[in-house]
C-alpha cells in the first residue's frame, strides 16, 4: 500500500509542475505570439486541477475498490503523457527565447515574432492538436470520477501547499551565498528606494530555495538588529488579506488579535507600524491582482524609511508590479552544489560530494 501511496503523490506532484509551467511567461509568450490556442491551454489547467482535487479521496477509496485503482493508474500515464507534451512545449519556448524571439521590450516583440520561420507552422499546428487530444482523455477521466464517486475531500483546497514559517530548517545551505549577499546590501540600505518601504522580489520555479533564501535573511543575526520589527506570513494561493493582515499585526505586537474586520486591523497594523523599521517577509505570494495589493501594503507606509518587504513568488507577473527596488531571479543549484547537498543529505559530509562526481 506505500507504493500505491507515493504514487499518488508522484501524480498531484506532476500535476503542480505541468500547472506551474503552463502559467510561466515563457509559455505565455509562445502561445500569444505564435497565435496558438491560449484559452485551450487554460482549459487543460483547469481540468488538471479538477482531477487533482479528487486525489486524496480516489487514494482512500482504491482499497476497496479495483476500479478507483484502475482509474489512478490510467491517470497517472495520462499526466506523464501530459509532461512529455508540456516539455516539448517548454524546448520550442526555451529555443525561441535563445533565438532572440521574445525580446523583453514591448516594442520589438510584436515584430520579431512576426518574422517566424514559416517551416515551425506545422509544429504549432500540431501543438493545437495535442493539446486537444490530451484534453479530451482528461475530460473522460473528470466524467468518470462521478461514476466512481470521488469528490474533492472537505476541508482540502486544490494544489494546498504546507504553509512555511521562519523558522531555519537546514543548517547548511549551498550556492547561495552570493545571492544573499547583494540582498543583504539592500536590506541594509535606506535609498534603496524613493519609497519609504521597499519591496524585494525573489522570484524563481517551485523548489528553487526562494523560501530557504528569505530564512536566511530573515534570521541573520545582522539583519535581527537593524529592524524593530520583523513579521513572516505564509500568503499562498488562498489569498486573504485579512489573515495575512492578522498574521502580521500579532507578530508585531507579540500577542493575538481578536479583530476580524479588515480595515479595524490595518489601522491598528498603521499605528503599530509608524515612524519604526520594520521587515516583513510575505512568502510564496500567488495573486496578481494589483488592486489587492495595494490594499494589503496601504499600512506600510506609516514604517520608517529603511522598511522592506520580501516577497517570494513563482510568478513574474506578481512580481512586476509590486517592485520598487530590482527582481533578484533565483536560478536552480550549479551541478556542483547539488553534489554536495546530495551528498550532505545521503552521506552526513559535503565532500563527499566531489568523490561521487569523480566516479
């Protein structure tokens, strides 16, 4: 049965990263420049998530019913299928962006992607298809969750992450130590920005360490001394700014709030907030509307010149409108540092990291 077990979970795992692809703006991009059909690729999304929803109940109910079993299994080879399909996708992406295709000035990229070989028309034509294809197995599997009785479970949400905490799990962190530096420089900085608060994004894929890297800014014992406050919130893809609101006011002050009223909340989070420096780090930050953030920062600015924010998010997007100071983009571990974290992990010594790679 713990086979069956981790084999679920390899299946909701694919199911976040072909998610997470499909809203990268290189995916993004190709389909809107290349004319290919966007609104089917959002479709494909959503009826993944629908089956993803049902994951828990169908691994419950497999037991005792072959059926469910059957339905996992067949699913499982139709979401590989789905990877395989999303990383040709991703080489056409990747191959077009090393081509100079996707320029990141608006006003040259209408025009390169004008100039497109005309020998690529089949591949997107055929793209279309697929995804066509795809979808239409993966509807079968959404008709036939009904027949078996599979629902999403109560109390669960679609694609829910463990929510993180400051607290530093690894003592030691590899391929890092750059990065961390140059934002250290920033949050030590008081003319990052004309704005009182400043707002760092780390933005980079799920997995990357962007939560690892705001730990250990977080908790350098440098960092402790410059700020009066300092308060982490775990924002996720459940948006709600109360709570996020909440979160933040009780570390501020140290002890809870019984407010439940948005605006009662960030007055107080204001009043608490005015004329210190404060640090707060909002982590794995989804929503892209700028309405909504906004309004979660409108009692940042009560805080001391000199105040950040660090926002991590897998999101592009989220983070080109809320920045004031650069993006810091976190690219996965050098070959060499995932050595040595493999063999920290497998082995207790890092350096058995180099003897491995020899061999």
């Amino acid at each position: 049965m713990v086979g069956a077990l981790i084999g679920e979970a390899f299946i909701s795992a694919s199911i976040q990263v072909i998610c997470d692809r499909i809203a990268s703006p290189e995916f993004i991009d190709l389909f809107r420049h290349k004319k290919l059909d966007q609104p089917l690729l959002m479709k494909l999304k959503r009826t993944l998530l629908t089956l993803n929803a049902v994951l828990d109940d169908a691994e419950e109910k497999q037991i005792e019913k072959p059926a469910v079993r059957e339905w996992l299994e067949d699913l499982k080879h139709a979401v590989f299928d789905a990877e395989d399909l999303l990383d040709e996708i991703n080489y056409e992406a990747l191959r077009c962006k090393l081509e100079g295709e996707a320029q990141t000035a608006d006003k040259f990229t209408n025009k390169v992607w004008n100039f497109l070989p005309t020998s690529r028309n089949k591949f997107y034509q055929s793209m279309n298809v697929k995804i066509q294809e795809l979808l239409r197995k993966l509807e079968d599997f959404v008709q036939l969750k009904g027949a078996l009785g599979l629902t999403e479970v109560v109390g669960r949400k679609v694609s829910q992450r463990t929510p993180t905490t400051s607290l530093v799990h690894e003592p030691f962190v590899y391929g890092r130590d750059e990065v961390k530096e140059n934002l250290s420089k920033v949050l030590f900085s008081d003319d990052a920005s004309k704005e009182y608060v400043s707002v760092i994004t780390i933005v980079g894929m799920g997995g990357v360490g962007k939560t690892t890297l705001a730990r250990m800014l977080y908790n350098d014992d440098k960092v402790k001394g410059h700020f009066t406050f300092q308060a982490w919130a775990c924002v996720s893809e459940d948006y709600d700014a109360i709570r996020v609101t909440k979160t933040l006011l009780e570390s501020v002050t140290s002890k809870p709030s019984d407010k439940t009223d948005l605006n009662l909340l960030q007055v107080e989070l204001r009043e608490q907030l005015r004329g210190k420096k404060f640090l707060f780090v909002l982590d794995d930050l989804w929503n892209e509307k700028y309405s909504d953030w906004n309004c979660l920062q409108t009692p940042f600015t009560s805080g001391a010149r000199g105040s950040k924010v660090i926002v991590t998010t897998r999101n592009k997007n989220v983070a080109s409108f809320m920045q004031n100071v650069p993006t810091q983009p976190l690219e996965p571990l050098s070959h060499e540092d995932c050595w040595s974290l493999l063999a920290k992990h497998a082995f207790g010594n890092q350096h058995l990291g180099v003897t491995l790679r020899e061999k």
